[in-house]
C-alpha cells in the first residue's frame, strides 16, 4: 500500500483578493514540486473590524491570525500581502518565499484620469500614505477613508457616491479587473506601499524542510528589492498606516531605492533616493532612513496622530 503525503494546508484570509493569490501560490508551488495544496481560510481582526486602520496601528491587523493557525499547526503555510507584515521579524516563522513581484503601482478607478475630475470631486481610499501623495497632486480634492474589498471600493465609484478611488494595480490585476483602471500613477508621482505588489509564503522556523521546498517560489531580485523598501519602514520606525512610500529595483549592478515621508496634508514631504549593491538591501534601507530622518522624517511621520 502506497502513502500519499496529505496535502500541504495553506492559510489564507477568505477574501476574493486573499484567496485569489493563494490560489496562484498553490497552483505554482505543485506546478513546481508536486505538492499537493489545500486552502484554508482564516478570518483576521483586519477582516471584521469596522475601525479605520490608522487607528489600529495599521500592519499585522491581518496577520496575526494567521502567524497563530502556523504557530499552532493547524495550517503548513500562510500567505501574506508583503505589504501587510509587520516589518520587526517573528523569531517564530520565517518567510521561506517571496515569488515574484506584480505590479507596484497604484491605480485610479474613476471616471476620468485625476487631472481631469471637478474641484472638490470625492477619491475614497483607506490609506494616509496614498492621501498624502493625491494631495500634493490635486490638494483641491476631498479624500475619504474607506474599507472594504475590491467590490465594495469601486461598487461606491459605479454607485455615484464617490468619483473615484485608488487601489493597489496588483491587486486588480490579480482580480482580472485592470481593464477597470482609469489611471496607473508611476513611482515618481506616487511612491508605493513598501513591499506593494510581492507576496510573502511564510512557514514556521522550525519547518526547515518545508522551508526548503517552499524555497522553489523565491525570486531573489523581488527579495532584495522589498528588503531594501521594508528596511526604510522599518528604519523611521512606522507602520503601514504612516503615510511612507518606497520603492526599489534593479539598474544595471546597483540597487536603486528612493522613498519617502509626505506631510499628511500633502504640503510637505521628505524624498531621497540611493543607490547600492543588492546583496546588502538591508544596509542599503537602513543608511537611506537615516539620512531622511536628518532631514525630518520622523517628524512628518509623528504629525499624522495630531
């Protein structure tokens, strides 16, 4: 009698968005090993909570589920939106892959490009780093908070009661609803989310096996690239509720990395950008970091509680 492996568990929040991109995980790492995977969903804090974000500290409000069924094994692996993770590491588990990055960018769902909207036209979105940024763009704008998935956001754009709202374009993209997208802004209009658009496959530390199999997935340019973008974050010492943008990646040998801190009423911003080798992103986010806090970082950061 043969024995079959029982198929790998793989926790995922129960979004369409979530278990979309699980989906593709788990598609990819059988494609690759064989391994049969399974879907588990997982309902987090981020996930029922009606508060906004910023006013739960924003990162982790959507891991910590997860992080527990690894720890407790009642799931294999998890799959996080890199941007979600806390950027501190949890000695617990480790983030055996990082597959390659979708798109970076943020996008307009609206009904005209943002140049082209009325004064004073409503742009929903729950993100004070994507405010800040529109706000230096169009400051004559009215931005309003929201929550809710995919759906939810752009239902308040086709409904009327907003004229727009930004999402992450990876997200749509992985949706299949780029085609919805009125507008991508670049990197050097608007910096994303450190991390924006990679996935992180994460297991527990003491699963080096599995560690090792999951290894499969890993892009090592995606890896150093939102290293460097995360070691900013966490550098300034702000979570993913400050208004912090970044973004890294690869020009010729060097890495290139620029971020920045933008007042949240888009009147001021602390920007810089660097370049370094890829082997040290780490260095390369830290030492970046430092020099915007010379400059005022941290105060622009502090300025979004007032």
């Amino acid at each position: 009698m043969s024995s079959v492996s029982p198929p790998l568990r793989l926790g995922t929040r129960r979004s369409v968005m979530a278990t979309t991109q699980s989906g593709l995980v788990a598609a990819r790492l059988t494609e690759l090993t064989g391994a049969a995977v399974e879907l588990v969903g997982v309902t987090t804090f981020g996930d029922v909570t009606k508060a906004d974000l910023t006013q739960l500290g924003g990162t982790g409000v959507f891991v910590s589920a997860l992080r527990d069924k690894l720890i407790e094994g009642e799931i294999d692996l998890a799959v996080h939106s890199l941007k979600d993770l806390p950027t501190t590491p949890d000695p617990r588990v480790v983030i055996a892959a990082i597959p390659p990055r979708d798109d970076p960018r943020d996008a307009l769902v609206s009904v005209a490009k943002l140049a082209d909207l009325p004064p004073g036209a409503k742009i929903g979105t729950g993100s004070p780093r994507r405010i800040a940024q529109l706000r230096m763009i169009r400051p004559d704008l009215d931005y309003v908070p929201i929550r809710g998935n995919a759906d939810t956001r752009i239902g308040k754009v086709t409904s009327g009661q907003l004229q727009g709202v930004v999402l992450a374009a990876a997200g749509l993209g992985r949706l299949g609803r780029d085609s919805e997208i009125s507008q991508i802004f670049e990197v050097e209009e608007m910096l994303p989310a450190p991390g924006q658009g990679a996935l992180a496959v994460e297991c527990r530390s003491d699963r080096s096996e599995l560690a090792e199999l999951l290894s499969v997935l890993d892009d090592a340019r995606t890896r150093a690239a939102v290293t460097a973008e995360r070691a900013v974050l966490n550098a300034l010492e702000a979570g993913c509720a400050a208004p912090v943008g970044a973004y890294s990646a690869e020009n010729g040998p060097d890495l290139i990395l620029t971020a920045a801190v933008v007042a949240v009423d888009g009147r001021r911003a602390v920007r810089k950008s660097t370049a370094g080798s890829p082997s040290a992103p780490m260095d390369l986010g830290r030492d970046l970091a430092a020099e915007m806090i010379a400059e005022g970082a941290g105060t622009l950061i502090g300025e979004r509680a007032h």
